[in-house]
C-alpha cells in the first residue's frame, strides 16, 4: 500500500468553455493515467437530472460537494483524475464552505496538484459557445474563472494553463502538467 502523499489526486478545473471537459474525456485515453480512476464532473450531470437545481444553488452546491468527497473518500487507495474537485462549490457559492463545514486549507489536503484551463472567453466571444447546459455568457465565463483562479490559485500543486487559438498546444501544455503533478 502506498502512503497516501505519494498517490496522485489530480484535479482539473477551469470556467465554462475551458475544453476542460473535453481533456478530461482525452486523458483517459493516455498510457500513464490507465491506472487513474477518473471521476466525471458532477455540476452537470446533477442539472441533467434537476434541472429546478438552478434555482436551489445553495442544495446543489452542497449535493456536489457531498458527493464529490463520497467519491474520493470511497476510493483511498487510488490515484485519481477529477472533473473539478470539492473547493469548485465554493468559487461558485462561498457559502458552502461554512455550509458544510470544512475550510479551504482542509480541502487543498484533499489534492495533490490542480490544473485549471482557461476559458476561450479570453480569446474573445468568437471563440466561446453556450449549449443546453453551459448557458452563461462570455462575461459571465470570465467572472467564473476569475472565482475560481481565486478559489484554486493558492494551492501549491497549482498550474494555470492559458487559452489558446490551437487546441492542440493547448492539450499539449495541459498534458505536460498533468504528468508533472502525477509524477510521471
């Protein structure tokens, strides 16, 4: 059995149209994570379900935040990928922190390393598009990033990896990080 401080439990992060969903899905197809549980992000997936959530944001926040740690804490012996991870409720809600409980610095213990992506909003409203579930405006994708830079940028596994024209370089440059903080 490793000790827990050696294993990896990578989070991903990043404001609506960051592509961090979609390095997500691409990651699971690298060699080095094969090992890796990866847990799919649960905003989403709880809209999908409720969609009357989006009018009970304190419940919801609080329902990921629960399950999200159900999950990590179901799984202690494994290295993990999280599609966002427990403090991502408090960039979006700030209360659920004192909501449930726990402080930053406790969650921060939760992680080894945080990459974030930013949001094709800062490549201007072009290249940022809304579906069914991702409704908030180019705006509205800046200030969630600038919440979440806040929530995740004191981390010491923390790396900020920029927007970019070319998805690609992108990918490469998030890759490259993940490795890093996987200790690959």
């Amino acid at each position: 059995m490793h000790s827990e401080s050696h294993i990896a439990r990578l989070v991903i992060t990043g404001a609506p149209g960051s592509a961090k969903t979609e390095f997500f899905e691409r990651l699971k197809h690298e060699p080095e994570f094969a090992d890796f549980l990866f847990f799919d992000e649960l905003a989403r997936q709880l809209l999908e379900e409720d969609p009357s959530y989006r009018g009970r944001w304190g419940e919801f926040h609080k329902e990921i935040y629960r399950r999200q740690v159900a999950r990590e804490d179901a799984n202690p012996d494994r290295p993990f990928v999280s599609d966002r991870g427990t403090v991502d409720t408090f960039a979006f809600h700030p209360e659920t922190v004192t909501d449930v409980g726990t402080t930053i610095d406790q969650e921060y213990r939760r992680y080894t390393g945080v990459v974030q992506l930013q949001t094709s909003a800062a490549l201007g409203p072009d290249a940022y598009q809304v579906d069914s579930i991702r409704q908030e405006s180019a705006d509205e994708a800046m200030g969630i990033e600038r919440f979440t830079t806040r929530a995740w940028s004191d981390h010491p596994g923390y790396v900020f990896v920029a927007a970019s024209h070319d998805l690609e370089k992108k990918y490469e440059r998030f890759l490259a990080a993940m490795k890093q903080l996987a200790g690959f």
